[in-house]
C-alpha cells in the first residue's frame, strides 16, 4: 500500500489555463496531461466555463464542496451535480461547460484512457465499509473524518493506493467521507 499525503500532492494549471488542479496520482507516474493512463484529481472551480477536452478518456466527476455545477454539454444533455449526486462518468473529449450553482465549488476527477484502463468512483460516508478491487487498483482518498486503512491513519486530503487483489474494511463515525476508485486495466 502507498500512501499519499496531502501535502505531497501536485498543484499545476489547468489543461486550458482556465484554473488549477491538485494531482493525487498519476499512471505512469510522471505523466503529461496529453499522456496519462489514469489520473485522479481534485480541482478549484471559480468561474463558468469549458472543460478541458482530453481525447480518448473517460471522466468521473464528483462535487466535494460548494453548491454544485451545471454541465452543459454541446450536444444539448444538461446535468446537475452537486455533494448528494453521485459522481458521474462521461467521455472527457465531449464537449462540456461548467455553469457554476451560486459559487465556487471543488471536485474530484477520476480520468482513465480509454479502452487501455478502466475506473468506477463510490463516495462512502461514515459508518462501516468493505472495499474491494479484484484487479488493477484501488484508490482511497479521504474527504472529511480520520480513516484507519491496514492500520495507517488518512487524514482528509490523503490517500491510499492499493494493488489488486485488495480488500479494505473501513470504520468511522457519522460527518466522515472518502471516495473508493477501483482503477483496471481493459
């Protein structure tokens, strides 16, 4: 198991210029934006606008804080998201803006290379959990609580990369939230 924490992660700019992202990690490690396999994210959205285009992927995004955002896609499909929604997948290289619902907010992108890599994204919240990833990876990134993952500790912000076969269970109180990733090779 890999553990990354907060502050270890990447700030860069955004693929359009348009913000700033926070890298959580990246396959091969090291890659561009133009390059990835996966790549898991957290972003500050300020201001409506397009999304980046990123050909051949697929996009899982999920609101963290705020009051949500309004994808508008250019062949007509609207979408409102906000921290009940679960997270949503779409094809990355669709053409989409981001009309903002009464502020700024901050997600998570989960992105895999299509037809090369696969992902699904769970938002778990307080209680009792068992996770499990047959094959590739699972991911574990801490929102809110403190998670005991194989007796390491995940603050909010950190996380945890376990390869596959994995199987975590997970205990916090009630207000606690993480995000499962199970990453698989296609």
């Amino acid at each position: 198991m890999r553990i990354i924490r907060a502050a270890d992660c990447k700030v860069m700019p955004w693929k359009n210029g348009g913000g700033t992202t926070t890298e959580i990690a990246v396959s091969p490690e090291g890659a561009s934006l133009s390059q990835f396999d996966w790549r898991i994210s957290m972003a500050h959205v300020g201001q409506d606008g397009p999304f980046s285009s990123f050909p051949g992927i697929d996009r899982t995004l999920s609101v963290l804080t705020g009051n949500g955002i309004r994808l508008a896609f250019g062949d007509g499909e609207t979408v409102a998201l906000d921290r009940a929604t679960a997270p949503f997948f779409f094809a990355a290289d669709r053409a989409v803006d981001g009309v903002l619902v009464d502020g700024a907010i901050d997600d998570l992108n989960v992105m895999s290379r299509r037809g090369t890599w696969s992902h699904s994204v769970e938002r778990l919240t307080g209680g009792s959990h068992e996770v499990a990833a047959e094959r590739g990876l699972l991911v574990l990134v801490a929102r809110h609580g403190d998670w005991q993952v194989n007796g390491e500790a995940l603050a909010a912000g950190d996380s945890a990369i376990l390869p596959a076969p994995a199987s975590v269970a997970l205990r916090v109180e009630s207000g606690s939230e993480l995000f499962a990733i199970r990453l698989s090779p296609v």
